[in-house]
C-alpha cells in the first residue's frame, strides 16, 4: 500500500510491482527479467541504504565495470550498527582494485551492495534449487564469462548498504546434515559448472 501511494504521489519515478514464485531466487529471477534500464541494484526487502547510496554508486558506473559501496549490519533486536565480516575489505581500499579476487573476496560474491550492468547480469540466473550459497552459485556463473574491472566507493563517502542481521535467517541456521552438506555440494557444482565456462 505504501508503495503503490508512491506511485501515485510521484508518477514519474519508475516503480513496477509485481509477483513471483516464492522465494529470494525466484524474486530475483523475476526483478531480472523485467530489468530495462542500463544498471541493476538488488536490496533486500529487509535491508536498507544511506540516502546518497543509489547516486554515489551510479556516480561510477560504467560498462563492464561492478561497482562497491560499504556495508554494515544492524542487529534486529538492538538496533545495533556494526561491521560485517565484509565491511574491513571495503572500508579499506577504494577506487579499481587489481586484485579484486584476493582483496574484496567476500563482498564480491554476496548480490546485494553493487550495481552492474544489467546486460551481464541478463547473462545469469539464481538457482531457485538453493537453500543457501544462492549468491555465490550465482557469481561464480557471471563471473568468469565477464572480464569486469570492480571499483570500491570510498568509505568517507557514506555509500552504505545496511543489511538486517536476524537470527534464524537462511544464512543463519544452525548445523545439519541438509545445510552444511548436502546445499554445500549443491553449491560447489554450480561453482563447477562456472569454472567450466572459463576455459
């Protein structure tokens, strides 16, 4: 309802909403295919942005090129700002990392806290199969068939991506056969099936 108030209150703002199967990969898929403009941006239902956070990342977009902001978590319960086991990588390099493998390995492969173009990322799917690993699963299958250059917003900039932390979430189940072993192997053989668009 809010949303569609949006809509109205400002007509020309581009704002679709529409429906998928259940599920983050499904949405995705679905957010995807109805992109129409050159760059895309995934946030999380949950999550939320600093205000200058769409202008500054979009600021150096530019074809083949992914670029960064920082990223923190906001504990549910408390209210509580904090690092992320990501936010160190980023808040300590900036502009085009030459080794973006090694020095932003953590947050190159979560979807959410970059922009790309969205014609590279028409070129990939999320596995709805998935219960976790879905981001990796799905970078590991863009990236090797994409030479992209990765930039990383200076951190004095505030470009921040705040993601919820909730106990209980998907990345955040306890231990057991099905998440630790048997998605875990899912996700290696997408990563595989990545690896081999590569050679």
């Amino acid at each position: 309802d809010i949303i569609r108030q949006y809509q109205k209150d400002y007509p020309d703002v581009n704002i679709i909403l529409t429906q998928s199967e259940k599920g983050a990969s499904n949405a995705r898929n679905k957010g995807i295919e109805m992109a129409s403009r050159e760059y895309t941006i995934f946030i999380d239902d949950d999550d939320f942005i600093s205000h200058n956070y769409l202008e500054e990342l979009y600021r150096y977009v530019k074809p083949n090129r992914v670029v960064v902001g920082s990223f923190y978590d906001i504990d549910e319960d408390t209210g509580e700002l904090r690092d992320s086991y990501m936010t160190p990588e980023l808040i300590n390099n900036s502009g085009i990392i030459e080794n973006p493998y090694d020095t932003i390995k953590d947050a190159i492969v979560i979807t959410q806290n970059k922009v790309l173009p969205t014609v590279n990322v028409k070129e990939s799917s999320f596995n709805p199969e998935l219960k976790n690993g879905v981001d990796i699963s799905y970078y590991a299958n863009l990236y090797p068939v994409n030479d992209f250059e990765f930039y990383v917003v200076d951190k004095d900039l505030n470009a921040n991506y705040y993601r919820l932390w909730r106990q209980g979430s998907i990345s955040r189940q306890d231990m057991s056969y099905d998440f630790n072993i048997t998605d875990r192997l899912k996700v290696i053989n997408d990563i595989n099936e990545g690896l081999k668009k590569e050679s």
